[in-house]
C-alpha cells in the first residue's frame, strides 16, 4: 500500500518569513541570549546550585557567578 505525500511547494518559507529588516539581531547579542537561556536551563536542572551548576556546565563557580550577573 502506498500513500501519496503532500506536494512540497518549491519555496516552503513565505518571503515575509525570509528577511526580518526591522529586527537585525546582532551575534553578540544572540549568543548572549543563548548563553542567559542555557545558564537558567542549568540552573533550573540544578535546582539552582551553584556549584552542582557550574559543574553542570564545565564553568567555574566565580564565572557563573559573574554570568549571572552580567544577565
């Protein structure tokens, strides 16, 4: 037995989708996003211990401190 697939348009992302002029995210900015979401995903996982954190994430305790901070 065999099922038809769904056609596939050429182009699947519509043009409005494919450039975001009024919103530039710069890298650094993105990867300070990233990071902030993926200290608090630690921290959560961690049940917010630092230590048991940081180890979590291959970092000093005195650097997630300062993370933290800095976000």
């Amino acid at each position: 037995m065999q099922q038809a697939l769904p056609e596939v348009p050429d182009d699947p992302i519509p043009e409005k989708e494919k450039s975001t002029p009024h919103r530039t995210l710069h890298l650094k900015d993105a990867l300070g996003n990233f990071e902030r979401d993926l200290i608090l995903q630690a921290l959560e996982r961690n049940k917010w211990r630092i230590q048991e954190t940081a180890t979590d994430l291959g970092i000093d305790r005195s650097a997630l401190y300062k993370k933290m901070q800095k976000y």
